[in-house]
C-alpha cells in the first residue's frame, strides 16, 4: 500500500483509512491457504519440556512470571471470544486505566503467531453482523491492531529504523549515559510512584500496560536524557510481547524521532498522569507496596506530603526513594537540547 505519491505511508491516519479501504476486498485465508496435507502433525515429543526447563519452571519467580500465561493457539481464541464478549464494550473508555483488566492482554499471542490476525479480524467482522459484540468496541480494538500492521509496515520499508531514528536529525541527539539512572529506572527505583510500578510489573509478569510504557519511555528518553536505544533493549529483553517492530516504533514514538511520533515538546508529566489514569492509586498500591499506606492524594507524588508520609511511617529516601529528577527542571532542559539540536547548522 503507497500513498498518493507512490510513497510508503508515514502518518498512520491516512494509512489507517486506506486499509479500511483495502480490508473490504480481502478475504478469510482458508481457501488461499493450499494444501494442508502437506503439513505434518507435530511430534510428540516436542510438547514434552527439556529437563533443564522443567526444573527452571520449578522456581518461585518462574511460577510467578508464567502464573497469568496461557499458551498455544486454543488458549489465545479462547482469551479472545471471552474478551469480545465480556469486555470489549467498554474498551474504548477503560483502555487506558492500568488497574482494570480492560485490554485484551492478547500481544503475545499476537507476536508468537497463536492468533492470526486476518482470522481475529474476520471472527470480529462476523460477530458484529450478528450484534454479537459491541460494533464501536470492536472497532477501537481493531484499530489497535492496525497501529500492529503500522509498526510492521513501517519496519518493512524501513527496516534500518529497528535501530536508528526515523528521524535523521536526532542522531545529532546528544543522549547521556547514566548506568545508574538506567539501572534504578530498570529496577523501578526511581521514586516516581507511576513509574516503578510500571518497571516492577514489567519485571515481575512479562507484560506492562500500555499507558504505562509511554510514561516510563517518557521518563527515561525526556527526562533522564537517556537514549530510547537502552530502554528499547531492556524492553526486548524484559517483555514477553518483544516485538521488534512494536517496540521500535513504540520507543521511537515516544522519543519523538518516529514517523508520525509524539512530538518532541509533549513530555508527558508522570504525576498529572497518575492522577488522572490511576486516580485511587490502586495500581501504585499493587506494585509499590510500601506506598500502601498512603492517601490517593499523596500516593502519586509522596514528596510532596512530607507530613502524611512521615504520619504513615513512609520515609523518603529510606523506605522509598526521593524522585531520581526534577521533573519541571528536567522538562526545560530537554526543550533546551532539542532545540538546539534542530539549530540551523546543527543539521536541523
Ligand atoms: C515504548 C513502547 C514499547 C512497546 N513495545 C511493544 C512490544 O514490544 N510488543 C508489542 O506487542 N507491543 C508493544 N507496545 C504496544 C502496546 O503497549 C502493547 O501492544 C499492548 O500494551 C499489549 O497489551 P494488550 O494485548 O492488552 O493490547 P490491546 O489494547 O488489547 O490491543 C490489541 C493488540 O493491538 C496491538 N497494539 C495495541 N497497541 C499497540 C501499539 N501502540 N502499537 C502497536 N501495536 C499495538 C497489540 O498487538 C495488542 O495485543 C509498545 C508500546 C510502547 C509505548
């Protein structure tokens, strides 16, 4: 699919609306598919684990990581009949609140092939006709996984931008290297109550939400002035939905040297975040124990309620650490280094 000039799309709007175009000509696969009698049923043998995985998959923090995966194709349908059913409808207002269990959770299988997407869009195509599933629900959800077909498209015609910049001018970017920044953000050390909870369900499950990614991408890139290269790795090393075409333009859109990328003046504010999409704190509360004392009103930004947190035996900088930065100061010198990195005869 070209745009208008013959040119890979760029913008996802235009290239959303084309394949909508496009989606009315295509068919189920089955037919295209050939002949199946060519393919082998699989061996045995291969569903029983290697020992070495078995006594792996013994460990505590193994049994956690996998308690929440279901695996293989059965698995996958049957996530997704439950989740068009049952809570698809709200999905458009409830998406991006990381406490609720109102996204599909269906990545993975998604990225390890268990669905297959024509086959997801044809079973969702066939559920609205017959009113079986909410039409602007659904529609919001597959519009999701055509942000998928972006990130694949984009990699196709692109493939350098897994990683460099679709951006050329931000290779001048002068990024810092600040292992210990790195390592407290990995470790959801970094006193931003959003942001730990984020790495710490990252490290602990596999996944983390996607409301979430864009706030600790936020941080680390904006902020914290550390390459989107580091938190794509960590990203890739850390997720089970790693995706090489999903997270390159997730990062780079963040950073805002992506094609039709969040531009690089929206830093997001972790906190106003928090407060609006976490407003009991009850994500914080899950990930973030030793927070869970504190009030809604002081969860997102404890340095800021030195009284509460010392009435509630929280100590700052003991307990819980102090912010790694000062968000508004580390805003305006971000501002500062793009700017002048677009500076005629900077390359800008
Ligand atoms: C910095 C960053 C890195 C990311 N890295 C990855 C990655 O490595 N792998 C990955 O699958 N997704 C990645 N995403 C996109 C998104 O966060 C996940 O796809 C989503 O959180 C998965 O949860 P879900 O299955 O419940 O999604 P749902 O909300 O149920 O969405 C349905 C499906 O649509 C696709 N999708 C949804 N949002 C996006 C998006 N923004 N970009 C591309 N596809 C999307 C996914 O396949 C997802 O399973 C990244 C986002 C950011 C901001």
């Amino acid at each position: 699919m070209l745009n208008g000039q013959g040119k890979p799309y760029a913008v996802f709007t235009p290239f959303y609306k084309a394949l909508q175009a496009q989606a009315v000509g295509i068919a189920p696969l089955d037919e295209a598919l050939g002949d199946w009698s060519l393919l082998k049923p699989a061996d045995p043998a291969c569903s029983v684990l290697p020992d070495s995985l078995q006594t792996l998959m013994q460990r505590p923090w193994a049994q956690g990581l996998m308690a929440n995966e279901r695996v293989g194709e059965a698995e996958a349908w049957t996530q997704l009949q439950r989740f068009a059913e049952e809570d698809m409808a709200d999905y458009p207002e409830q998406r991006d609140f990381p406490a609720l269990p109102a996204t599909s959770a269906l990545s993975v299988a998604l990225h390890f092939g268990e669905l297959n997407v024509r086959a997801v869009y044809f079973y969702l195509l066939a559920l609205q006709e017959s009113g079986a599933v909410d039409a602007s629900g659904s529609q919001a959800w597959l519009r999701q996984l055509v942000w998928r077909e972006f990130a694949r498209y984009l990699l196709w015609h692109a493939p350098q931008s897994q990683f460099e910049p679709f951006q050329s001018k931000f290779v001048a970017m002068p990024w810092d290297e600040d292992a210990e920044a790195l390592q407290r953000w990995q470790h959801g050390q970094t006193g931003i109550p959003i942001v730990d909870a984020g790495m710490r369900q990252l490290w602990q499950t596999g996944t983390m939400h996607n409301r979430v990614r864009m706030l600790v991408a936020s941080l680390l890139t904006k902020n914290l002035n550390q390459s989107w290269r580091v938190g794509q790795a960590w990203f890739d090393f850390t997720l089970f939905d790693a995706d090489p075409a999903n997270n390159a333009m997730g990062w780079q859109w963040v950073a805002g040297c992506g094609v039709d990328a969040s531009p690089y003046y929206r830093l997001f504010n972790p906190v106003l975040q928090s407060r609006k999409f976490d407003e009991q704190g009850d994500y914080i509360r899950r990930w973030v124990p030793e927070l869970k004392a504190l009030s809604s009103k002081a969860i997102h930004a404890p340095w800021e309620e030195p009284l509460e947190c010392q009435m509630k035996g929280v100590r700052l900088g003991v307990d819980y650490p102090l912010p790694i930065v000062d968000l508004q100061a580390s805003r305006a010198a971000h501002l500062q280094r793009v700017e002048a990195m677009k500076a005629p005869g900077n390359g800008g």
